[in-house]
C-alpha cells in the first residue's frame, strides 16, 4: 500500500496524529529528500516519542520520479510504503501524482492523508469572495512562456494562487503593478512560521507596502479574480485563415497559451 504523507510546511506542531502513525509504521520512506525527512523524524521523535522500527529510506525527487516508476513493479507496493516531500502536500508543486496514476492503473490500494498545504491555507486567510480558485504554482521565470503564463494567471476570471520566490518576488509585483493596478492581491510570507506576515492592498500600492529587509523567505501570492479575457476567434477559425502555419501557430498561441514550438509541430503533423 501507499499513503502520502503532507509534512508541516513550518510548524511543527501542525504535524497529525495519523500522519505521525504513518511515519511510524512505514517499512519504505520514499522521500523528496531523505535528509531533511530523517531531520523531521528526528525532531518528532524528541517532541512527541516517535519511536520507529528500523526502515528504508529512498530518494524520489521531480528528477527521478518518472524513472523510479518505470523500474518498480506492483509487488514493490506489498510493503507499507509512505511517500513524504520537504513541506506540505505531495503532488502540489511536489512529486507524487506519478505514484498515485501508478496505483491506480496497477489496481494498488493507496490514501492520502489531509494536513499542511500553503496554497489553501494562504487562500482562506487572502479573504477574497470568489471561492473558485486556479492555482499557477511557480511562473515560468522569463521570456514569452513568462509573459503567457502571467497573462493567464491575470485574465481567467478565477482566483488565482502563484508561488513566488523571494529574489523574483520584486519583478512579479512591479508586473502587477503594470498589467492590473487596482486589482487587490494578498501576500503570505512565511506561512505558519515565526516570521508569518500578510500584505495585501491592490498591485499598485503593494511594493511601497515591503521593505527588501523582509522579501526574504517564502511567499504565496493570491490574486483575485477579474473579468476572463473572452476571444471570439477559435483555433478552427485561424485554420481557416489562407495563412503560413508559422502564423497560424503564432495565433492559436495567442489564444490557447500552448507553446508555439508545439503548436506548429502539432498543425505540421496533422496536415501529413
């Protein structure tokens, strides 16, 4: 079996009493990183007594993830595996839905047990009424899949939930300030931890708001929702246009947000 296990994203005592038992009664730790999951039993096993049998420790990362599936097999599951990332809930902006599709598709019985997770937490504690939400995780750090992603986090008339990290979190605020001025967005920084603050005001007013003394750490930025920028053009419109496919590509990008790289590969292909 598989249980995935959510770790306190700063917090210790945000740690559940299922989550410890899991911890506990685990044969395999597939883990994010085995150096700061062993750190995390070891102050739970000074805090709360966590005393453990003698157990495997295995490092699964967003770099190996694809490759450890393809060499396991079903009977690797026999064993009580637990899979644990550095802080939070597996599978948001950290492996662990590649294990999950794997269970499903190999009929492996698997839970997830529910706990710490900075984007809902942070999403309660923004205030804003639109409770339907998108969340972006980490933006593209430049260029035009950066300028396509921010116009989608902007413009899908949700309200959206970014990560942010503190040396990029000048320029995303200054590109708010720019596309959407008035629009209210609210800062987390440092969620359940000592330092925890909250900023929030609308894009143009946040940067005087925070001095770069206190830009350090970690951030979940919310965003709320505007209107969705509406297109009356489709991709079988632009099909239709007696245009190169370089051109069609560019647009559909336009429209869809899908790489242009891709999208012409894709119209190229289907043509054959």
């Amino acid at each position: 079996m598989l249980t995935l296990i959510p770790t306190p994203i700063g917090n210790i005592a945000d740690i559940s009493l299922r989550a410890m038992d899991a911890l506990r009664d685990a044969d395999i730790l597939l883990c994010e990183d085995t150096r700061v999951t062993k750190k995390l039993l070891h102050i739970l096993n000074e805090r709360y007594k966590l005393e453990r049998k003698e157990q495997e420790f295995i490092s699964l990362h967003s770099h190996n993830e694809q490759a450890f599936i393809e060499k396991i097999s079903p009977e690797f599951f026999e064993k009580n595996i637990v899979y644990v990332s550095d802080a939070g809930m597996p599978g948001i902006s950290d492996p662990g839905q590649l294990l999950v599709r794997y269970c499903q598709d190999e009929n492996i019985d698997y839970d997830v047990l529910p706990g710490a997770n900075a984007l809902l937490t942070a999403f309660v504690a923004s205030g804003f009424v639109n409770t339907q939400l998108l969340f972006f995780g980490f933006l593209p750090h430049k260029g035009k899949e950066r300028a396509s992603s921010l116009q989608g986090a902007l413009h899908n008339g949700f309200t959206t939930v970014l990560y942010e990290a503190p040396h990029r979190l000048e320029k995303l605020l200054k590109e708010l300030a720019v596309e959407v001025p008035n629009r209210r967005v609210f800062l987390a920084k440092e969620l359940t931890k000592k330092y925890q603050t909250y900023f929030y005001d609308i894009a143009s007013e946040l940067t005087s708001k925070i001095e770069k003394s206190v830009i350090k750490g970690e951030w979940v930025v919310v965003i709320e929702a505007g209107k969705a920028l509406q297109s009356s053009l489709s991709e079988k419109d632009v099909l239709d246009l007696d245009i190169p496919k370089k051109s069609a590509a560019k647009l559909i990008s336009k429209i869809t947000g899908e790489n242009i790289k891709e999208c012409y590969t894709r119209l190229t292909k289907a043509s054959v």
